[in-house]
C-alpha cells in the first residue's frame, strides 16, 4: 500500500481511544476501524475535516504517502 493512515499514532498523541474519537467525529467504530487498519478504499473530506478537528492535525499526519519498492 502506498498510503499508510497514522490514525494510531496520533490518537496515542492525543491520549483518546478509538470509541472516543467515532463518537467525537460521529462516524461508526467500524468504519474507523477500517480507516486504522488502512483498509479503506476512501474517505470523506468531512470525515478527514472532523478528524483532523478533534486530533488538532493535519490531512498530511494522518495520510502519508510511502514508496512502495518493486522487487
């Protein structure tokens, strides 16, 4: 995968659980669930706005880009 989620990292940064940050957010656990686990195929820009509200960051903390080597 190319884009890897930081979802983890930051919520240990911001001392908050997974449930807290759904019901924060108000998304589903198992949506964000999918979303940490970086199996999720997309995400709304106002699903990433909440997120990155409720975390204090920004879109390039929780998505990161990493090159993928072929061989």
């Amino acid at each position: 995968m190319a884009i890897s989620v930081k979802l983890d990292d930051l919520l240990h940064d911001n001392r908050m659980t997974l449930t807290e940050l759904a019901e924060r957010v108000g998304i589903t656990l198992a949506n964000l669930s999918i979303l940490k686990t970086g199996k999720a195929k997309a995400i709304r820009f106002s699903t990433l706005e909440a997120i990155c509200r409720e975390l204090n960051c920004q879109p390039g903390d929780l998505l990161v880009f990493e090159e993928v080597s072929s061989g």
